[in-house]
C-alpha cells in the first residue's frame, strides 16, 4: 500500500513537470537507467514528500522500468500483434515475486488458452481471469471481450485440491457452485407462488417492511437471480472464501444489470453488492483494480442518496432510525479513503478517514450494554443492531428490539394467514370439479380472486386441447421466434388465446418449467387422490435438492447485511492511520 501510494505521487510530480523517465537522461540507449540523474530527482523530490532520497529513488526506478517495459510491449505489440497482459496472480501463487506478473499472447485466441497457460506456469488447478469487473468466458477470444495490450486482468482460484478431499472437490469447486446456484435460483425465479409453499418452496420481493412487491415477472426473475447469487456471495464472504464469493458477487452483478434502472434506484441491494465487491477486491489485495473499485464506489454511494435521501430522510421515514444503515456508509468511506490513499492523495484519505473514525466511535457497541441485553434473552445481532439504531441507548435499544419481534412475528402471522386462504380457495375450486394444479394457477393469475379464478378455468374447460393447440396458431408463436414444445404449452395455458400465449413466453423468456409443458387436466377428468398429488408435485428431487441447497445461504434475518461486527474495519482504520502518520499532511 505505502509503495504504490508514493508511486501515485511521484507519477503526479511527474506530470505535472512534464519529465519523462523512459527518455534520457534518465534512461540511457540500452535502457538502463541513468543512476546520477535519477539520484538528482530523487533529491529533489525527497523534501517535497517527506521522504529519504534513497526511498524516492527506489520508486522512481520502479516507475522508470514499467514505463520502458510498457514502451518495449509497445513495439512489439505493433509489430507482431503479440500483446502484454498484466496478471494479478492469487496471494499464494505470487509468493517471493518482488514485480508484477506480466504474459505475452495474441489477442485473436480463445480465453482458454490463455487460461491453460496460466494453469500451467503458475500451478494453479481451476482459475477464472476477471477484466473490469467482468468474467471473462473461456469459449470467446480475448479481443471479443474487451481485453487490450496491457489489460490488467485478474487471476481468481475457483478451487484447492490440496486443502480438500478429492470427492468434495468436484461437489464445491467454484465453477460447479455457480453452475447450482444458478440453476437453483433459476428453478426459484420461475415459481410463481401458484403451488403449496410449504411443499414448493418459492421466493417472493418485499419492500423494506416486508409487503410484498408486484413486480414485472421477466424484472423479477432477473432480481432474484442477482440477489441469489449475492447472498451466496455473503455467504462466502464470512467464510472468508474471498475468491469464491467475488466470484458470485460478479454474477449478481450481471443478473443485476438486467434489472430497470427505475428497480435498481428504489433498492439498496444494488449498492451494497458493489461495496462487497470491492471489500473482496481489498481482501484478495487487488489493489491494481483502482479504476473498477472507484466506479463501483460512486455507484454505490449515487445509490444509496436515492434509497435514503440526502440526509437520509427518506430512511428515517420508514424505518424510524438510521444508526443500522450507518455500517454502511462507515465502510463506503473507509474504501474510498483507502482509494484515495492508493492515488497519493492524502490529504482526501484523511477527510475520509476522520469520517469514518466519527462513525466508528458511534457504532461500535459498549460491550456491557451488549451483555445487559444478552441477559435479557435477545441474540447478539438483535442487541448490537438495537445499539445502534438507538445511539447507544440501552433502554430504548431493548424496546425496540421487542417492537422488532412482534412485528416480525405479526407478519409471519399474516403471511401464514394469507397462504392458509389460499389453500382454502384452492380447495373450493377443486370442489367445484378442477384439479388442484389447474385451479392453483388460475387462482394465481385471478390475483386470488376465486370467481375470477373460475370464470378462468370454465372458459379453458370449453376450449377443446386441440383447437387451443391449433397448427396455425402454433405456426404464429413459432413465427415470432419460440420454440414448439413452450408454444403448445402456452397456448393450452392461455386457452387458444395466441396474444396471452405470447405474453406469458415473453414473461418466461420463452421457456416454461416442466409443470406447465404438461397437459393440464380438464375438470371433466377423474384422478385419485395419488395422481393428484403428482400433478402437483413437479418438482424432480435432484431440484428439490438444489433449492435446499441455495436456501440454506439465504439469511433468514432481513438485516443480517447490516449486522457487521467492524473487526475487519477496525483493522484497516489502523492500517491507514499508520500510513498517514507517516508523511506530512500534503497531496500532489
């Protein structure tokens, strides 16, 4: 950190006197460097920063040999369309390296072969190379996605054989996780609620109190996704799996960038994701990531001021407190000081730093005032997020901390009472003759209107399977770029009705689950009570499995993200101080 803080200042002292340290007299025709000149820029530069002559001089040669190294990478570049990539290799496999680690490649390749060789040279068994933020896809060349001479690209290790079994290697290996987290909250974001929760598990968007929100379907399938895989990535964070979680994070990330700007601006989710994906960026020591961390940052922080407002007014409004959300702002501060640090501006780092150190003293809770609370049979989430949002009051924390439960169980009531309605509406459906899956989804798209739900299912039982699948209907969705097996489907789903068809491929992205490509049974059909049951139990159990899988890295606490005991910040705030109690309170 200190090294490339002085190297951001000098690179500022550089430009600002227009010298040139790849061109005499500072290097000499073979490219080595001139040591009397580069001596007198050290000493010259030395006052300025506080610093030994002996020190500036060291950065400066380090500074001089990347700008001829990147001048040489260059030529050949130009001549040979052979690029120069600068690696960020893992902690592990860059051990006693003393410089970065850069390979010569074309860019007209396939990513795996860049991928082959860095397995190879470093030993490292499975890897990822991360540009901008972005995974970059083994199966496309490097100049298709963006990577350029002199790209830094990041190296991430999706997985160590030789710290786990080799049965339990191939079940966690990173890329196998992201393969079932994404299929798991796939199977997730395409269940609409229209099943028995209890034995159909599925994931509904509520607002910050709890209520459900009505969303656009293709909108929330893209948000459950993002936020799926985000929670994984928490998940991962707190095991310290640094570059498993920033893994999922960057796939949130995707999925999130579908969503419409309009949900992404009415949501915090977005803006903490981008935190946790630069706090991963710090933990795996990245630092050369400057340009993406800063971006995320401002991403996170333009957030943040639409979700709270200004003054956090907005927050105020609907939660009654602020102090639970101030962790978040205590490490948005804290990253963009250590930024700020990294680009040689001090003087920045420190404002942001006394902000934090303000934030810090009032966050961190009073261990007596934690115990009282524990005493009183409250978790040590419920007491610290109570001390919080209370300032530090331990009576009003203990209040609200009640206040929390009942409304936390209020709601549960609710939502138990809603579901249980439903299952009493479905239930009159079935009476009236439907089968339980059919009067399930009607129910569904009536909005839990049962006469609606029946007009529904008695305008689908007069429309015959075959003219609802007619040849010329099918030809038309066929026509507009779907399949035959999710166009039969829709059609029978929708009663022969080819706009509604449309519509509900659309809402699907033109792939139906399995439950709804089967024929549906008309209300005329007898079933026993097994096949019934079958009918509505879709669910293969390698899904169920999946589902049980990701669930399990679902916080069951809406305020676990904000539940941050500050060790790791405190850490840093000690690490930056030290670097900034070291030279005098300038920028350049």
């Amino acid at each position: 950190m200190a090294e490339q803080n002085l190297q951001a200042k000098l690179k500022n002292l550089l430009k600002q006197e227009k010298v040139q340290l790849w061109n005499p007299p500072f290097t000499q025709e073979d490219d080595q460097p001139s040591a009397v000149h580069l001596q007198e820029l050290a000493q010259h530069y030395a006052p300025l920063l506080g610093l030994s002559a002996e020190e500036v001089g060291g950065a400066l040669e380090s500074i001089r040999a990347q700008a001829v190294a990147r001048g040489k990478g260059n030529r050949t570049f130009r001549e040979t369309s052979v690029a120069t990539l600068e690696l960020l290799l893992p902690r592990e496999a860059k051990k006693g390296s003393k410089t970065k680690t850069h390979l010569e490649t074309r860019l007209d390749v396939p990513l795996q072969q860049l991928v082959d060789r860095i397995a190879e040279d470093f030993s490292l068994k499975h890897i990822k190379l991360i540009l901008n933020g972005r995974t970059l896809q083994p199966d496309r060349r490097l100049d298709e996605q963006g990577v350029k001479n002199h790209s830094k690209v990041m190296v991430l290790k999706v997985s160590d054989a030789e710290q786990v079994s080799r049965e339990e290697d191939e079940q966690k290996s990173q890329s196998q996780s992201l393969q079932r987290t994404q299929k798991g909250f796939q199977i997730l974001s395409e269940r609409d609620g229209s099943e028995d929760p209890e034995t159909t598990p599925f994931l509904e968007i509520a607002d910050q109190k709890g209520n459900p929100l009505k969303i656009p379907q293709d909108e929330k399938k893209a948000l459950i996704l993002a936020m799926g895989f985000h929670e994984k990535g928490r998940s991962l964070m707190k095991r310290r799996q640094f570059d498993s979680a920033l893994c999922h994070l960057l796939q949130a990330d995707q999925h999130f960038s579908r969503c419409g700007s309009a949900m992404l601006g009415s949501v915090d989710n977005y803006a903490v994701l981008q935190l946790d994906i630069v706090w991963c960026y710090r933990a795996l020591e990245a630092l050369s990531c400057l340009e993406d961390g800063r971006s995320r940052l401002q991403r996170a922080e333009d957030c943040f001021l639409r979700c709270y407002g200004e003054q956090q007014q907005r927050l105020l409004m609907i939660k009654g407190n602020t102090g639970r959300e101030e962790v978040l702002f205590l490490r948005l501060y804290l990253l963009q000081s250590l930024l700020s640090f990294l680009e040689g501006n001090d003087r920045q780092a420190r404002v942001l730093l006394a902000k934090v150190e303000d934030l810090y003293g009032r966050l961190v809770p009073d261990s007596e005032k934690m115990d009282q609370l524990l005493v009183l049979g409250f978790s040590e989430r419920e007491a610290r997020l109570g001390l919080r949002a209370c300032g530090g009051d331990l009576q009003a924390a203990a209040v609200l901390i009640s206040n929390r439960r009942q409304e936390r169980e209020d709601q549960q009531q609710k939502e138990h009472q809603r579901r249980r309605t439903r299952m009493e509406d479905v239930s009159r459906l079935v009476e009236l003759g439907f089968s339980r899956t059919d009067a399930a989804r009607a129910l569904h798209r009536a909005q839990g209107d049962v006469d609606k739900a029946s007009a529904i299912l008695l305008d689908s039982s007069q429309t015959s399977p075959q003219d609802a699948v007619c040849p010329e209907k099918v030809e038309q969705l066929l026509y507009l770029g779907f399949q035959r097996a999710p166009a039969e489907a829709a059609l029978r789903l929708s009663g022969g009705d080819v706009q509604s068809a449309t519509q509900l491929l659309l809402d699907n992205q033109g792939v139906l689950s399995p439950d709804l490509l089967s024929p549906p049974s008309t209300s005329s059909s007898s079933s026993s009570p097994s096949s019934e049951e079958a009918g509505t139990s879709s669910t293969s159990p390698e899904d169920s499995q999946l589902v049980t899988e990701v669930l399990e890295d679902i916080s069951r606490h809406e305020e676990d993200y904000l539940d941050l005991t500050l060790e790791d910040e405190s850490q840093l705030i000690s690490t930056l101080k030290t670097y900034l109690d070291r030279g005098p309170a300038r920028s350049v």
